[in-house]
C-alpha cells in the first residue's frame, strides 16, 4: 500500500475513534487535501477491500481496513513516544513520525518498541 492510502486509513481510524462517524469531507479537512485527492483515495481504498461508504453511514472500515488502520496508528504512536524519549520536541516528533512511519521495518520498530519498555 502506498503512502498515501496508509495516511488515509489512519484518519479515517483517528476520526471514527473521535467522532463515531466520518465523511469524505471530514478527510479532506483533516489532511487539508482537496475534495478530488480525498475522493480518489477512498475509491482506490474501497477497490482494495479497506473501506465501504454509504450516505447515511458515511466511511466506514473493513475488518481488513481496519488491522491496516491500527498498524499504521501504532506504528505513528511507538515513533512519536521514541523520538520524544530521544528529546525531539512533541510536535516535530509527531510531524517526523508521520513521515517515517510508512517506510520503517518491522525489525526497527520491534526494536524501538524494546527500547521504549526500558
């Protein structure tokens, strides 16, 4: 999955978990990306099996969609508590986690995570 669709799945995750319910716009807001970039990721993610949309209920995650979602979370949570723990400052530590998170190994972040019990 590209990084664009992780970003996706984690704010749509984000504003469930906040909300109860999300809307493509609610996405477009989030990410400040335009209504066509939003639309066009969604669609690419309900092709995939990640998500489903209706009008009444709005965006909502398959049980594929939503282990993808969590990953992407977890892994955006373990990166921002190491590089906070390390001294970066909380809101470049979330900006630089948001970044890494989509390129990390399992092993490096297996390993942070070991760090990060200590």
């Amino acid at each position: 999955m590209r990084e664009s669709g992780e970003m996706y799945l984690e704010t749509v995750y984000c504003l469930l978990k906040d909300r109860g319910r999300v809307f493509a716009v609610d996405v477009c807001d989030a990410l400040s990306y335009a209504k066509s970039s939003v639309s066009r990721g969604i669609n690419n993610l309900k092709k995939q099996g990640y998500l489903t949309a209706d009008d009444k209920n709005g965006l909502l995650l398959t049980e594929e969609g939503l282990k993808k979602a969590e990953s992407v979370f977890e892994r955006h949570a373990v990166l921002t508590a190491f590089l906070m723990k390390i001294g970066v400052a909380e809101d470049v530590a979330e900006q630089d986690a948001c970044k890494i998170e989509h390129v990390i190994s399992v092993e490096t972040l297996n390993a942070i995570k070991e760090e990060l019990k200590k």
